[in-house]
C-alpha cells in the first residue's frame, strides 16, 4: 500500500484509528531529571544527567531517533574552535560570535569551550566525524593526519554588522598572521540521532516517544514557583501522562508557523522541524519562566510550497563553494561562502545587489546554475554527496535528482535566486531571537527548570545545541542531586486534564487547521513587517477573540488531531507573547528585524538592551537586561565549571 488513493480504492474506507484509545486515562511517572523534547539538546541533556546516574526520563512528541530539525542530519559542526586543526582560542572566538547584538553570549561560551568535547563523546557513541574510509582524500580542509573535514564556512574572516558600524572581516589575536580560522568541521550528521538514542537507552533514561508534553507543573500550582514535573498526552493513544521531576530541562526548540499555514499545497514547513510548535515557550511563559527577545521575528526562510527550498545554489549553506554562472556559462561572483572568499553563509547585501544591478543591466542571463562539473571530482563529491547528503532534508533533493539521472560531473544545477524572489513580508517566522532567558547554569527564571539548545533565546545551530544539552544535563542533575522530593499539586493536573481534553469532548465545531489558519492571519495583519500601537493592539484584541470565540468551538476526533489542536493552542500564546513583545519596544531595530512606523529612530542607545517579559498572577510584566548581560564569558564560564574535564582547558 502506497498512498492515501491505493488504500481507498482497495478498502473502500478510512482505515480506524489503529491504537488503543485511552482518553481520561492516567500513567504517573517519577523521574530525577525530566527532559521534554528529544531533539539534539534533549538527548545530549538526558545523556549527560544519566552519566551522573540519576533516574532520567526523557518526553518527545515524535520519535526520538529522528525527530527535530537535526533529526535527519547536519553537515556541519560549527564554531569548534578547541579542534586541535583551529587556529584560533576559542573564547576569543567565543567573545567575537558575541559581538552580535542580541545574541545569547552564555550559550555561546559553552558551545566555543565543550563541543569540540561534545563531538569526541558522539564519535565514540558511533557518529561519524572523520574521513575515516579516505573516501575525500585531497579535498580542500582534509587533514590527513586527524582525517577531520574542515569546512570553508568562516575560514577566513567572519564578519557581522553590529548596530552602528560595519565591521570587515577580522584580525584575531590568537591568529595575528590571518590563517584560516578553521572552526567548523565537516560532518556526517545523519549517524547522529540514531546513536544519541542508542545512547540513551544504554544508559537506562526512559524515553516516552509520541508524547506530547502541555504543561509545567509547579510546587502548589503556582506560577512562579519552583517546577516539580509536567504533563503530557500520547498522541497515539490520547492517555494523559503526569511526571513528576526534581529538576525538568526544556528542549522543544522553538515556535513553528505563527504566520503561515499550508498544509495542502507544500506541507507545513518552515526552517524548523514540524513538531516545533512553542510548545515549549508557553508552558514555561504560563509557569511563570522570564522570556526575552521576543519580538524578533523574520521573513519566513523555507518552502511553504510557495517557493523553492531555501536553499539557492553556490553560496548558500550546504552548497558553500560551488561557482555560480549564468545562463551564458558567465562568472558571477558568488560564492563568498568557498575557501577564496570565506565568510557567512549567503552572500552580503552589497554583493546581491551588484547582482541584481548587473542582470537588470543585462550583464548576467537569468537563470543562474551550480557550476558542479567546474570543480575539481573530489571537491564535487565533498560537496554534493557528503555536505547535501548529510545536511538533513538537502538528502531528498539529492535523491530525486540523482534518481531522475542527474549527473553532478556533467550537468549544471538550476539555481532559484533571483527568478524566485522573497516571501512575502507578512510571511514571517518567530525563529530568529526569541526564547526562554538563562543563567549560567542555563536554568530558566524558575526553580528546578532549565533549558537547552535552540528553546533558548537567541538560538544557534547543532553543535550548539547540542553543546549546550550537554552541559544543562550536567547542572540540571547536580541540583536534583540536592533538592528535596517534588510534590505535585493534584490541583494544577486536573485543570490541565481539563484543557487537554475539551477539544474531544465535542464532536463538531471548528478543526486544528481553520484555527491555525485564523491565527496566522491575525498575526500577518496585526503583528507583520510593519507596526505600530494601534495595529499591535488589534493584534491583540483579535487573538484574544479567537482564545474567548474560536478555541471554545475545537474539537478533535482522534489523538493525533487532538494533538494538532494544542498545538495550536501554544501557536496562539506564542503569537500573543510575540504581540506584547512587540509593544513594548517602542523602537525600531536592525538586529530585530524590527520596524514600528510610530518609533521609527533605528537602534537609539537608549533602547539597545533586551526586553524581558513574564507572567506574574496572570499578568504581563516587563524588565530589561543590558546587552552583554552575562558579565565577563570566559570568567563566568570557568567560574562555574572548575570541575569540568573537557580537552580544551583555557588559557
Ligand atoms: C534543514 C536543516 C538543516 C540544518 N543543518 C544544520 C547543519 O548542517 N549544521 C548545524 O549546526 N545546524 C543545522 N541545522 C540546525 C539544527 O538542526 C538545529 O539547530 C538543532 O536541531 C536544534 O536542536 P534542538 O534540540 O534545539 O531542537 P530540535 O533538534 O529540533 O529538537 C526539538 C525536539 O523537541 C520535540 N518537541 C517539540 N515540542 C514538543 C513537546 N510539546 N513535547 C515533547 N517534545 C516536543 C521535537 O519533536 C524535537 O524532537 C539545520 C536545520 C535544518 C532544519
């Protein structure tokens, strides 16, 4: 049986649901650490706290050994400077990636000192890290000796635009001469999930998949106070789950598409995986957690079936030096990703725009391809079988031209830049900033609650995450170590019972998808490119009739839908903490990706700072940290980790 067609020409009917239902039904499970969310900083989290020997229960909503955005693979492991091939320190490094503004300078110092370690601990779980069956020998960044893989992306230079200068590349001190940088590394991420699961099990974490968790509870129901555990519901069977934790670790990355629905004609997609849906971030915002940067937000980057996948060709990400030309074989100057002109991952704007100037001159003939047969056969390889059939979805892409008889040595690969365009503006997506704040021990505002990877503001990319996993493992396990035995408020668990199973306890109304279709729409009206208070008050205004007049009328015929339907009810909390967010930076901003038409003044000092947001007894509350909260990287980091292990041991 192939498809939806083949079965109903067979059977005659839709198949019945074919799991047990237990709606109503409770399993308690009792855990030292609880982590939510398997993705790749879950599974580091749970692999570390188990280490330690604590009894660790690890909650995913899909299946863990390939569930997230990494689930399917990644081709590079980025900002690895402590890798014996780098020519840079990394808490230099550490301290340049936090020139960015808005960035999360604690997450990054974690990842720059442990995931050189990180990546080490994955290869003796199985990951594949090195050209071990010599396979890319002379291709550029191949290291005979260690067979490690470096990647042209930043070799050189990397260069960000602060808010009121341009920097051009950079001098490091611990690279005077100007060397390749060398810091990311070239792998095959699709033997890592597969591994980290493995890991888990051997290590004794109990892994509940198709579990999506709800809620956070807290010690008396109360919000702010210290987290105790959380609920959950089988998506397959619809049992509702109640874990109890001393100390809990979030890692559900992320919000999916607030702006967007089009599960028709493309699937839904987005740059992050399907189950992203802020879940995470609105049961720690209705715990009472401090979030920040939440009013970032971007165009929408992906697919949608509206467009091409993002990825464009020579200059783009996976495709990093593959030469571009234009339909007359001409030269354009892309890549500036290769190893001639390394540096971020697409191309700067200048360079697009000297583009755009030249085609619309007639300089260039649209379209533009990937010049493959131009490179060298090993350079070609490295890039079209190991960087795209590793990177994750990239995979499919490679396949379907591979099947339909493409050859890489011999054909050109049509690139979509320029005869595409953009998305459109109010197509946006929450992923560029916002999260759940941190401390150094990467616990969240509340008591007993961490987080990890891209649930945490600021997000970053794999290793990242996977850095970051490992070390809220780590802190997570040392205060379950020491606190004291988590109660339960029976209270909280029957109210949140309640919310999880009103959509099944009717049987018409309004399904998941009309719902996440008002939504979106909403937020593209009201909360888009450009706002202002009014819009954004509307904004809200709106979303709240939707809560008091839409969400009474869900219903859901099954655990799965039941599933999509709460989902929707975290999208519409995501998209409202977007909203008060965005009132209250009454300034527009270019790092933010923020525009409000009544604050037009871009970056003013006064407003270079972070906006905090909370729920206190039910209410939004403001505060503020100043950029480079975190005090001094290196020294807050060693501060905290004098026991650490790690190959790399500062300076
Ligand atoms: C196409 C693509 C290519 C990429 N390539 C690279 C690359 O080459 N290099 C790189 O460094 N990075 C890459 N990235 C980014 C990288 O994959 C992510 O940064 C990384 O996966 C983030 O890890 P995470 O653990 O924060 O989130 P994820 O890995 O996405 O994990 C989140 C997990 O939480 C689960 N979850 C969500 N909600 C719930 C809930 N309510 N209950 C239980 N579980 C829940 C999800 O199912 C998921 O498994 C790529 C991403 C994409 C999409």
């Amino acid at each position: 049986m192939s498809t939806w067609h083949d079965y109903f020409k067979e059977q005659g009917h839709a198949p019945d649901w074919p799991y047990p239902i237990r709606f109503d039904q409770e399993q308690e499970i009792d855990a030292d650490v609880l982590v939510i969310g398997g993705g790749i900083a879950g599974c580091w989290a749970a692999i570390s706290a188990a280490r330690q020997g604590l009894n660790v229960v690890l909650a995913e909503k899909g299946d863990t050994v390939r569930s997230g955005a990494g689930g399917p693979g990644c081709d590079h492991w980025c900002d690895v400077p402590a890798n014996p091939l780098s020519n840079v320190d990394p808490d230099e490094w550490a301290r340049h990636m936090a020139e960015r503004p808005y960035c999360n300078g604690i997450g990054l110092q974690i990842q720059c000192r442990e995931n050189y370690d990180t990546l080490l601990e994955l290869e003796q779980m199985g990951g594949k890290v090195r050209d071990s069956g010599d396979e890319y020998v002379g291709a550029q960044g191949r290291d005979e000796k260690t067979k490690f893989m470096i990647s042209p992306r930043y070799t050189k230079v990397h260069s960000y635009v602060p808010v009121d200068e341009k920097t051009e590349g950079k001098i490091f001190a611990s690279n005077p001469e100007g060397k390749l940088n060398n810091v990311v590394i070239r792998v095959w991420g699709s033997t890592f999930k597969p591994v980290l699961k493995k890991e888990c099990q051997r290590l004794g974490v109990k892994i509940f998949d198709r579990v999506m968790m709800t809620s956070l509870l807290t010690e008396n129901g109360a919000q702010g106070a210290r987290v105790v555990g959380a609920t959950g519901l089988n998506s397959r069977t619809g049992e509702f789950m109640i874990f109890k934790s001393k100390s809990t670790i979030l890692a559900t990355s992320g919000a999916g598409s607030i702006w967007l629905i089009s599960t028709e004609l493309g699937g839904y997609c987005n740059m992050m995986s399907r189950t992203i849906a802020g879940d995470g971030t609105a049961m720690a915002w209705k715990a009472g957690a401090e979030l920040t940067t939440m009013e970032s937000t971007g165009i929408v980057r992906i697919a949608v079936g509206y467009k091409h996948k993002w990825y464009t060709g020579a200059g783009d990400a996976s495709y990093e030096n593959v030469p571009i030309v234009d339909a007359n074989g001409k030269r354009v100057p892309f890549p500036i990703q290769g190893w001639v002109d390394a540096g971020y991952m697409v191309p700067s704007p200048e360079v697009e725009q000297a583009v755009r100037e030249g085609i619309l001159k007639g300089e260039y003939a649209l379209p533009f391809y990937g010049d493959f047969p131009a490179m060298p056969e090993v350079e070609r390889n490295a890039t079209w079988k190991l960087m795209l059939g590793e990177e994750s979805t990239t995979k499919v892409i490679t396949k379907t031209f591979n099947d339909a008889g493409y050859d890489p040595s011999r054909d050109l690969l049509q690139s979509y830049r320029y005869i595409e365009g953009n998305s459109l503006a109010q197509w946006r997506e929450a992923s560029y900033g916002g999260g759940i704040l941190v401390d150094w021990d990467l616990k969240t505002s509340l008591e007993g609650l961490y987080a990890a990877g891209t649930q945490m503001f600021s997000p970053e990319d794999h290793s990242y995450a996977a850095a970051t996993g490992r070390y809220a493992g780590r802190k997570a396990a040392a205060y379950a170590r020491q606190v004291g035995e988590p109660q339960i408020s029976r209270e909280q668990a029957v109210l949140e019972k309640a919310r999880v199973y009103a959509p099944v306890k009717r049987s018409s109304g309004m399904e998941w998808k009309e719902l996440h279709a008002g939504i979106a729409r909403a937020m593209q009206y009201y909360c888009s490119e450009f706002k202002t208070e009014s819009l954004l008050n509307m904004g809200l205004g709106t979303l709240r009739k939707i809560e008091e007049e839409s969400v009474p009328l869900l219903f859901a015929l099954d655990p799965h839908k039941l599933m999509r339907s709460l989902e929707d009810l975290s999208l519409l909390t995501y998209a409202q903490i977007v909203t008060h967010a965005s009132l209250a930076r009454k300034a527009s901003s270019i790092p933010l990706n923020f525009q409000r038409i009544d604050y037009p003044a871009l970056d003013p000092p006064e407003w270079r700072k972070y906006l905090t947001l909370k729920l206190e007894n039910g209410k939004v509350k403001a505060g503020e940290l100043p950029l480079a909260f975190w005090g001094d990287m290196k020294n807050q980091y060693e501060a905290r980790n004098k026991d650490y292990t790690g190959v790399y041991k500062g300076k």
